[in-house]
C-alpha cells in the first residue's frame, strides 16, 4: 500500500482494452453512473473499486493471473442497465459484477444476472426488491427500511426528541428511507407532524421551506442526494429554521459541505463509514484513497471498495466458477472499508449504521447504532 500511484497506473494498463490475452484475466463488472445528475458518485464508486483492483494486482492478482475492471457508464437510467448487464455476460464473460449505482439500475441489472447466474453485489443501493431478485444477489450497504429505522433510534434514543417533519425525495431512495423511519416511529413515540416530498431535479425550496418552517419541528428527516440536499438544507437555515437536520448517507460527500456551506455545520447523517474509525482496514483505505485521488473519502467510494474488496476475496477463494464465487460470499466475512461484512439468506449485510456529524467542514463521528437486532434485515 506504500507506492499506490505506481498501483494505480498498474491498474490502469490493466484496465485498457487489449492490454493483456483473455485467458491471462480475471474480469470484475462494473457500472455506475460516470456521467449525468449522479456522475459524481459514480466517479466515487469507480475509484473506490479501482482502488481495490490495484492492490490485489499487486499482491499477485487471482492466482496468478491480473484482475480487469470492465467499467460501464449507467447514466443512472434504469433502462440502460439491461443492455449494459448483457454486455458484461455475454461479451466480457466476467465472473461477477458489481454495481457502483443507484436502486433503479441495480434493480433493473439484478434479475439479467440472476437468470444468467453470475453473482451480483450492489455497494451501497438500497432498494429491498434488489437482493429479492435471487440466490447471486448480494448488497454490501444497508437496505433503506434498516437505515430508516436507525434514523428514528437516533432521533428518539441519542437526540431525545419527538416531533419531527419529514421531506423526502421522491424516487425509491426516499421512499425506502421514509418507510423504515414510520415504521418504527410509533415505538419510539416520535410524533411526524407533516410529510414532503420533492423532486430528484428540484434545488429551490421556497414553499417547501415555508411549510416545514410553519411546523415547527424539532427535527427535520430528509432523505436525499447531496446535490439536492445542499440548497434544501443552506435554504432551511437562511429561513430561520433551527431543527436539527437529519440526512442519510445520499448527504455524505465533500460536494455536500461545499453546496451547503456553513449551513451544514451540525448536520447528522446515517453512513456507512465512519471518519475516525480505527479499525486497520478503514484507515489504510481512507489514507490511500485520499493520497490516490486528491480529494476527501466518502461513502460512496467506500462503499465502492468494500464490494470490491468482498468479490476479490471470493474469487481468491472460489476461482472464476459462479456458483462457488456465490457460495464463498454467503458463507464468507470479509473485512472492508466499511467495516466487516457477512451476509444473510437474503443476501443483506449485517452491520452497524454509521452516525456522522458535519463539524469544522467534515464528516467526523456522532455516535454508533450497534442493536444489530433492531437492524436486522429481513430474511426472505
């Protein structure tokens, strides 16, 4: 991990088409979306597994024989994940992919690989239908309902507060997020005074703003990307509004920070990883990223890694065949990025939620939510 640069330009040689006869590698699928509205977590997610791909190469590959990211561009357009899923089976013959992507393309992506059987692991989409789609799907982030049920342990249990409004995007992220939250709020007595929704392209809240404001809340739970989050969260403080702000892990980039400015001082956020984290391998990954990239870690390229990191070791363990690769994930632990992973029948992680607070322009730890019986995912 000393001379990662060199790593990284290994990898890049390696990730060049022609660069190396077919039987010499061992292909890992990936998609994300590089360019449009999310380009800027699909450039996390790709550098995360690329990161990834490096080091193992240089640690002698699979058996020998060098790993080849094969990267497509999603868009984040659920229709161009079917064709893009058939490319990777039937063109690149990968031995498993990984989506770098947001819920509607994973989901569309995950029944093309199921049917084909090779073995799929979403790093950080949310969507429960994702891992339902069969045996070869697996997720390394949290589902939305788990991350939502944290959301209100946390309101409740560590802010000891009650009322709350809800303003969700309206797309599958906000909805799955949204669910878990009301699904245990009663048991927390958290009392949610209004529900919002706006839209994924919206980044002026006037009215919205208006309405929470006329509320009154104590706590305001907004699901939500960092490129809408930003105006939604700088605009609620420049209206007066002083609930505390509770975000989820679409607020957790740098891109966020800077959107919002000083507004997002004291905004917490349900994540992944944690910033001051010390275990070995959160460290070493936020070091090198940071030294690789030039630019601050976030969840997304943790994310990224560790789902990388969980199809490295499976294939180091199973070889190419996609049966044993699934088999070596679901019996498998796997320690990442974002802490260590094992999967249950469903093909759900099972972990603790990250809790961080922005302070001083960064992310750094509010709390752990560690009841991994009151986050457990569903089996079936």
């Amino acid at each position: 991990m000393r001379r990662i640069l060199p790593l990284l330009a290994l990898a890049v040689l390696w990730l060049m088409p022609g660069t190396a006869p077919a039987q010499d590698v061992v292909k890992i699928g990936f998609h994300a979306p590089l360019t449009g509205f999310a380009a800027a977590d699909g450039k996390s997610a790709r550098q995360g597994a690329e990161l990834a791909v490096a080091q193992a190469n240089a640690a002698g590959g699979i058996a020998g024989k060098k790993i080849e990211l094969v990267v497509y561009d999603d868009e984040g357009k659920p229709e161009n994940t079917i064709p893009l899923a058939n490319k990777l089976i039937g063109q690149d013959k990968v031995a498993v992919v990984v989506s770098g992507g947001y819920s509607g393309p994973t989901r569309a992506a995950a029944p093309v690989l199921q049917r084909a059987g090779i073995p799929y692991l979403s790093a950080y989409a949310i969507h429960p239908d994702i891992t339902r789609a069969g045996d070869f799907i697996f997720r390394t982030g949290m589902m939305g309902e788990v991350q939502g049920r944290a959301g209100a342990k946390l309101v409740a249990d560590l802010l000891k507060k009650k009322k709350v409004v809800i303003v969700a995007v309206n797309n599958d992220f906000g909805q799955a997020l949204t669910a878990g939250f009301k699904e245990v709020a009663p048991k927390f007595g958290i009392e949610i005074l209004k529900e919002h929704t706006f839209a994924m392209p919206d980044r002026q809240f006037g009215p919205l703003v208006a309405q929470v404001k006329a509320s009154d809340p104590e706590v305001i739970y907004a699901p939500g990307y960092f490129f809408n989050a930003g105006p939604l969260v700088a605009q609620l403080r420049a209206a007066g509004v002083e609930a505390t702000i509770i975000g989820q892990e679409g607020y957790d980039s740098q891109r966020f920070i800077e959107i919002a400015g000083k507004a997002s001082e004291g905004v917490i956020v349900t994540t992944s990883l944690d910033r001051d984290s010390t275990s070995p391998a959160t460290r070493a990954f936020i070091d090198e990223y940071e030294k690789a990239f030039k630019d601050r870690v976030d969840m997304v390229a943790a994310s990224g890694n560790a789902a990388a990191t969980v199809a490295i070791a499976a294939l180091k363990k199973a070889g190419t065949d996609p049966k044993a690769i699934r088999d070596a994930i679901r019996a498998g632990s796997f320690d990442t990025a974002i802490g260590t992973l094992s999967f249950n029948n469903l093909g759900e992680v099972k972990k603790a939620v990250q809790v961080q607070v922005v302070k001083d322009a960064n992310f750094h730890r509010f709390a752990i939510i560690d009841d991994l019986q009151f986050l457990a995912p569903p089996e079936k």
